[in-house]
C-alpha cells in the first residue's frame, strides 16, 4: 500500500512539473511586428528563450538550435519571434553576437568583421553548445549573411558533421550590390559609417567577390547537410532575390509569394514573418509540417 502510494505521489508530482514547464515555456511573448533598434540599447541581451545553458534537448527534437543574425544587426534585435516560437515548441535555443570589428559591438552593430573569422566564432559557439546539451549535432537559422556566413563553416572549417540542418532567411549566398548594402544600412542608426574599411563583411558579400566565388566554386552545398532557403520577391538588399537561392542535393528552396501572395514581407522583416516562421518550423521537423497561415483575396462582387 505505502509503495503503491509513493508511486502515485511520484507521478503526481511529475504531472505538476510537466505542467508547469509547459505553461512557462508557452508564457514565452512572440513579437511578430519586429523590434529593430532593441539591441542597440541591450547589444548583449538574449532574446526570449534563447541561451538557457542548462537545457537538455529532448523527443522530438533532439538538436538544439543556433540562432545566427545578420549584418549590422545582432541576437537581440533579430530573435524577438522565433527564438520564443521555437521555445514554446519545445526546442532548445542558442543565439550568439559575431563579427564585430573594432568595437562594433559596443554599440549594437554586428556581423561586420571578416567573414571566415566570423564563421570561426561560429564554430566555437556551436562546440560550446554540443558540449552543454550533450547533443550529437545542431541545427542552423540564420538571417542575411548569418544564412550565408554558415556555409563556410560547413565547407571549410569542418563544421558538416556537426549540424543536420542549416536554413537561411534572405541568405546572401550569391551576394548582393552595394546599393542593396548600402540599403540595409539605412536601417541600423551609425551603420552606414561601417560600409568600406570597417566593414570587411559588406565587400565579401558583393556579387562576384573573391570570398563568394570561393564559397560556390564546384558547389554549393555539402553531403550530408539538409539546407532550406527562405526568400521574398521584395527583398531590396539581396539582389536580384533570386541570389539567395542554392543549387545542390538536399535543398528546398521557398519562394513566401508562391505560398502567399498577399505576403509583403521584404529582407529585413523575414526573421518576423509568420509565414516565413512557420517554414522554419518545417525545414526543422518535416514530419510536422506547418500550414502557414494566408488571408484569401476575396472577390470582386458587382461592378
């Protein structure tokens, strides 16, 4: 009797626990109306739900995920959505700050250093995470050049046997101009002071660039790496949008508007898109795929 008691307290109290994580992690704000500007008064702020060292991932989802920013922007500025969505739906999340050059970060600016560097920084921070979670590999999200920049740790930095998926927002796989630099520049305070000698990153993402053709040259992708690519025909600063979109086995590449033609999410809005968001969730577990959700254009009655 005493040990049939014990048991039923035992699960009593594990019920309580399950519930309570699970109201904690669905507690978690997702801010789809985007929040540029957070980080440059908080450049080291996580966002929600994200960087919890002591997380365990767990059925069915076994990989944590790294969160990867894009230029001039940093974790906190970029993650306001996806880092809580992925929370909630049970995943464990890491974001981290790159790229600064000299003392970019100081002040919320990011992503601009040199980029083989930068993927070196990600390299570190990817092996501090499998350390923690015990976890055998990741999975990628990056914005911009931080669904870029992760190809080169995967191709020449031996990062492909650590990570199962890698999907981009907007990636600047093939580069862009300087006038679409110059365009995301307008959108950080102080950012458009970076473009040239102290910004390396903006002339290795330009279209044609010693860095891009090395990236690309004989392929673009490698074995064993799933890739998904996330693009919106309104991008204005990876030009033509087309650029962002990869060639090679195990790739999906998602158009928003061939989903949703109402969508007019553009370059820096897609990390708060819910369409794009809920293509994220797929791209992370195919065997639960997502139905973004897209208002009907409704007819025309009479004249």
């Amino acid at each position: 009797m005493r040990t049939r008691l014990a048991v039923l307290i035992a699960c009593s109290l594990l019920a309580v626990a399950a519930s309570g994580a699970g109201a904690q992690a669905e507690s978690l704000p997702v801010v789809y109306n985007g929040v540029l500007g957070y980080a440059h008064a908080s450049p080291t702020a996580s966002p929600p739900g994200a960087n919890n060292w002591s997380c365990k991932p767990r059925a069915p989802h076994p990989r944590p995920v790294v969160l990867v920013h894009g230029t001039f922007a940093d974790m906190s500025d970029s993650w306001q959505a996806l880092s809580p969505l992925l929370a909630n739906a049970g995943y464990c999340v890491f974001a981290l700050n790159y790229g600064s050059y000299e003392g970019s970060g100081s002040i919320g600016i990011d992503a601009v250093g040199d980029i083989p560097t930068s993927a070196g920084e990600l390299g570190s921070f990817v092996a501090r995470v499998l350390t923690a979670t015990g976890a055998r590999k990741v999975d990628l999200v990056g914005h911009s050049q931080g669904g870029m920049m992760p190809r080169y740790y995967l191709r020449f930095l031996g990062g492909a046997p650590h990570v199962h998926t890698l999907v981009g927002l907007a990636p600047s796989n093939h580069g862009t101009t300087l006038d679409g630099l110059f365009t995301l520049a307008s959108y950080f305070p102080g950012a458009d002071a970076f473009i040239g000698t102290l910004c390396p990153a903006c002339e290795q993402q330009t279209a044609g660039s010693a860095f891009l053709s090395a990236l690309n040259a004989g392929r673009e992708t490698v074995p064993g790496v799933h890739y998904t690519v996330i693009e919106s025909a309104n991008d204005e600063v990876v030009t033509p949008y087309t650029s962002a979109f990869l060639s090679g086995r195990n790739v999906t590449n998602i158009l928003l508007q061939s989903q949703c033609a109402l969508d007019q999410g553009e370059h820096l809005s897609m990390p708060y898109d819910h369409i794009a968001d809920a293509d994220v969730l797929t791209a992370l577990d195919p065997a639960d795929p997502q139905q973004p959700a897209c208002t009907p254009v409704l007819p025309v009655i009479g004249g």
